[in-house]
C-alpha cells in the first residue's frame, strides 16, 4: 500500500488535518470514522456507527474516547479536540499530535506532551458492530490515563439534543450498557453522566443542514502507564451484548492481518493497486439477504446502479468472483417487468432507474468472460432474455424499446431515470427524457452479451439477435452529432441534445461497444471535460454549467450533474482512449495524488468543476474506486 501519514503541521492545522477523513468498516455496513486532527466535522463521525437491516439505516453510538493525560506532575493534558457552538475549539488536543498514520489500513496516533507519547489505534471486527482501541505509553512515564465516554443513541442523519430524555446507561462489571443498543468494556470504569451542549459539525454547517448537537458524557474509563509498552484497551460492541469481542489488542492485529489477506487475494500490482483493493473492501457488505454494496461513506447504503457499475472492479478485480456469483443470484431475483430493484435509502425496494438493469446485464457478462462460469450463464440466461421481452413491450416510467429504431426510450413527468437523477424541490435538474446516450450503449453492449451468452450454453437467445441488430444500425446512425461528439438525448422533449456530457464514452468504451473509438471527439472531450479526478459532467461553456458543488442542499443538488466532476467516469475514458490507441499510464495521476487528501486511501464522490477541483461528496465512494480500480488493472 502507499504511505499516509502526516506530522503536525498537518494535524495541528485543522483546515487541514480536519479535512482529512479516515474510515473502517465492519462488513455489515456500520463504520467508525473520523478526522486525522480528531476534531468531528459530520454529524456521522463517531467511533462505532451501527448498521440496521439494511446498511443506510444506521444508529450513531459511541462518540469518542476522548483522552485525558495526569503527568507525574499532576498536571492534566486533554488530547480530545472538539469545536462548539460559540465558535471555540477546545481542548486543542490536534496541537499536540505529533504523528498520524494509516498503517496497514487502520488509523494511529501519536501524541507527545514532553517526553511522553501516547499511541491510540483503532479497528473494527469484521462481521459484526464492534470496535477496539488500544492505547499505549511509548515514551516517558509513569502517567494517569482517562478516556470519557461520549455517547448518544440517534439516526445516523440526525441529531440528539439536551431537551429530551439522556441516553439510557446501565453500568456493569466494566463500562456500562447505553440505551440497551450498545456496550462499552475497559478498566477502571467511572459513571458520570452529563449534557456537553452545543457540539458543532462544521461540515454540516457547509452543507447546509442541521450542524449542532448535545452530547452525553457517560463515563470515563481509566488506567496507570507506568512503563513504555502498557496499554489501555476499550471495546465498544452491539448486537449480542453478551457476546463479547475478542481483547482489543487482538482485535487490531486480526483486522491487520485480514487487510493483507484482502490485498493478496486481489493480487496487486503495485502499491496503489493495493491501496485500491483494500479501499474496495470497505464497499462490499454482507446483509441478511446475502452480499450487497454500499454505495459510499458516510450517507449512502445500497443501490442497484451503484452496485452493478462498481462490479467488475469491486468483485472481479478484487478475487471476489464467488461472493460476486451469490449477488448476481440475487438481484437476478428482484427483476419485475424487466427492471432491477433499486433498494433506496430508506430501505424500500423501488423500480425507478432505466439503467441500473442494463448495467446488470453488463455485470453478468463480466463475470462469465471473465471466471468463464457457464453455469450461472446458463441459469440466468432466462431472466435476461425476459429482460429483452420487458422492453420491447414496455415497462414502468415509459421505459421501452422503440419499434421504430430498436432504441431504449424512457421519461415520465417529474422523474429522472438515468444516473443524473438529482431533484430540486421535487424537480429534476437534468431530466434527459428521451433516449439517453449511456443507456443505449448499455442497451446495444448488454444485447449482444445475451447473444453470446445463449451461443456459449446452448441455448435460444430469443430476441436479441433481431433487437441488437436494429438497435446497433440506429445507433450508428443517429448518435453522431453535427459538432463532432455524440447527442447525449435523441427525441427528448425538445429534440436532440447536443449537451456534451461524459455519457457518450460508454458508446466507445464498453466490450461490445455500438462504435470504435472516435479520436477526434474523445480529443473535445478530454479539453474540455478532463479534470485531474475525471470529467466533468458538463462541459464548462455550456448552459447551465455549475462549477463549484457547494451550499445548501438545493445549491448543490442543482450543481450536481451539471459540471460536478464524477472519478467513477474516468473509467468509461481511460477505456475509450486505450482503445483508440492513446498512452493512458499517467491518466490516474490525479486520482493518486488524491488518496491522502480527502478520504483516507479512497475516492470521493464528486469534486468541483472549477479548479482546483476539490473533493466534495461522499468521501468514500464505491463506484469511484471501483472504477480506479478496475480501469488502471485491465
């Protein structure tokens, strides 16, 4: 992996160090994540956020341990560091960080008061809602250490105030039970019990939401230093509250070893292959239905579309072919007239994109050109041919194949339908009704998938042959604009448009692509659309560009796909242009220098269309590793 770390210049700076986010999961969809300075920017930042039945529908449990230092002298040194309603920051415990790194995935770090340095780090199990820290003397000594427990029990997106109720703790042998949700165990357990009022999320205040919250200080755990080497170990569990995690110690070397076993099996390149492949690792989750993706960190759970365009890089260039196989089963279940289930948010199952099932149809193929899996071919070969059937008799949102040309129209009054599918006050931003150009690529790619898959099993194609044939000759036909790229909407509401978006490099990228590589169109699109984290999602000259993804909700939704630079589409043009016979090995640059400066060894979700480009967004996102991942390796 590469090397992240940072001294005190960084730490000690909270527009810096406070900007940086690190990240660990527990394969459930929970987390615990924070910032390289400790100071808690998002409402979402704590040391264990619990996943419910599905991964979006999260509860924020312990807070932080915020630690506390009695020197010999018996002065006190805090080393928490929090920001307040008022504007104050205190403690200012990020000034005395001397060292933070992410060492084989997990976070450290290092405080020194003098000659005393103090080490935390952290990780999670995987498999179940459980996190350890283990503290230790590394220099100086003998000292008195205090870690306060601060607590809530509320929904991951909201917040909890002083004007209800506390939080339920119940104490026990050796920490205490909070809210019957979650238990915390360590030596030397003190119960207090206390409202710290007025936390505050700068991040949020940036963002535009709700950007204060009260504070539940518990209890404080406690424990003597005496010699360089002791430690203080806290478990933080839910679940089975009986069931208690192995010694915090040992939780981090079994994480530790897990995250080099995760990067073998990927089988690496380079360093920042790995680095990719253990990002890669955070996104894939195991849910009672089986395996599944999240969609990004910290405020996404699963999505369809998300999952099927991140499968190749998530599954297959991960060594993940098998737990792969059992998703494609299942999803290959939810198919209702011809549409694959888009579980939201909130954790209803939803029928509302067009494009999320023909990426299913692309994620299939993957697979079986890739492991060769025949088998899943062959049982899955009926569901996609049923797929083709749906279409051309037309399905939910006016999604259907034209008779007339074989292409994939789609649009219904207040929907957006394709992967630009932000709303403002209910409105869509960037409708696209009509005939997206991305969707029939997918649509000609996935039809002629089905027609090898039958081939290569033996069985009836049904269909596609016929549909695939028409489809590719209107394509070819009708796509190429008068300006010299493609229309990225044939037949919309207002005719064709001509607005150049990164859409159209499906229609060059893709396996079974509707056209070669066109290099006088991908030359427009790399000067006006390449960024360092990927295009844009609108040119810069064209109406309605939107260069900076900031404010309130509705400022940044309107912003959204209108200029916003998506990393997950640097895939689509990393395979264009290698196609078309372009050298591509510094292509990934950006994306590289990128993973110490936002989220910790991944990709964002978004940036800026206006330089510098900042990172904005989940700062974790899967599809955008995925295709870092998958585009650099193949």
């Amino acid at each position: 992996m590469i090397g992240i770390g940072f001294g005190p210049q960084v730490c000690g700076d909270l527009a810096a160090g406070a900007t940086r986010e690190w990240l660990l999961t527990d394969g459930l969809g929970g987390f615990a994540m924070g910032t390289v300075s400790g100071l808690r920017t998002r409402r979402y930042h704590a040391l264990l956020v619990v996943s419910g039945d599905v991964p979006a529908s999260r509860h924020v449990g312990l807070i932080s341990l915020d630690p506390v230092v009695t020197l010999p002298s018996g002065a006190q040194v805090r080393l928490a560091t929090h920001e307040w309603a008022s504007g104050a920051v205190e403690p200012k415990g990020h000034h005395l960080i001397e060292r933070f790194d992410l060492v084989d995935g997990l976070p450290r770090w290092r405080w020194r008061i003098g000659d005393v340095v103090i080490e935390r780090e952290l990780a999670m199990v995987h498999g179940r809602p459980a996190l350890a820290a283990v503290h230790r003397l590394v220099s100086g000594g003998p000292v008195r250490l205090a870690l306060e427990a601060l607590c809530t029990w509320r929904d991951a997106h909201g917040e909890r105030q002083a004007d209800g109720p506390p939080p339920r703790v119940i104490p026990t042998a050796d920490g205490a039970v909070v809210e019957q949700a979650y238990r915390m165990a360590g030596p030397g357990w003190t119960p207090t019990g206390q409202w710290w009022r007025g936390a505050h999320h700068r991040e949020e205040a940036a963002r535009g939401l709700a950007s204060e919250e009260d504070i539940w200080y518990s209890g404080r755990f406690g424990g003597t230093l005496d010699t360089p080497g002791d430690t203080l170990e806290v478990l933080a569990w839910a679940g089975d509250l009986d069931d208690r995690p192995a010694p915090a110690a040992e939780v981090v070397a079994a994480a530790r070893e897990r995250h080099w076993k995760v990067i073998a099996e990927a089988t690496p390149a380079d360093p920042v292959d790995a680095t990719l492949a253990l990002a890669a690792d955070a996104f894939v989750v195991r849910t009672s239905a089986g395996p599944d993706v999240v969609a990004g960190y910290p405020w996404f759970g699963a999505w369809s579309r998300d999952t099927m365009t991140s499968y190749e890089g998530l599954f297959l260039a991960t060594g993940r072919a098998e737990e792969g196989r059992e998703l494609l089963r299942a999803y290959a279940g939810t198919l209702s007239r011809g549409m694959l289930a888009n579980t939201a948010d909130t954790g209803s199952v939803e029928y509302n994109t067009c494009d999320a099932t023909m990426w299913f149809l692309h994620a299939v193929d993957r697979h079986v050109t890739v492991t060769g899996d025949t088998d899943l071919a062959a049982e899955l070969l009926p569901a996609l041919r049923g797929v083709v059937d749906a279409h051309l008799a037309g399905t939910r949102y006016g999604i259907r194949a034209d008779p007339a040309d074989g292409l994939v129209a789609q649009g219904a009054p207040g929907e957006a339908l394709t992967w630009m599918d932000a709303r403002v006050y209910g409105v869509p931003v960037t409708p696209r009704a009509g005939k997206p150009v991305e969707v029939n690529a997918l649509w000609v790619n996935g039809l002629a998938a089905i027609v090898e898959l039958a081939e290569r099993v033996g069985q009836d194609p049904g269909a596609a042959p016929a549909v695939h044939a028409q489809a590719l000759r209107s394509f070819q036909a009708r796509y190429p604009a008068p300006t010299g790229w493609l229309y990225d909407v044939l037949d919309g509401p207002g005719g064709n448009d001509m607005s150049l978006r990164p859409n159209q490099l499906l229609a060059w990228s893709l396996p079974r692509a509707p056209l070669p590589p066109d290099d006088a169109a991908l030359r427009v699109i790399g000067a006006s659309l390449m960024t360092p984290l990927g295009p844009r999602s609108l040119a810069p000259d064209s109406p309605g560009f939107t260069g900076n993804h900031r404010g309130t909700p509705a400022q940044r939704d309107a912003a959204y796909h209108q200029g916003t630079v998506w990393p997950w589409t640097i895939g689509a043009y990393a395979d264009a242009t290698r196609k078309a016979g372009w050298r591509i090995s510094d292509l990934f640059t950006g994306i590289e220098s990128h993973l110490p400066e936002f989220g910790l060894a991944s990709v964002s979700e978004t940036a800026d269309g206006h330089a510098p480009h900042a990172a904005t967004g989940c700062p974790f996102q899967g599809w955008s590793v995925a295709e870092a991942l998958r585009a650099r390796r193949f």
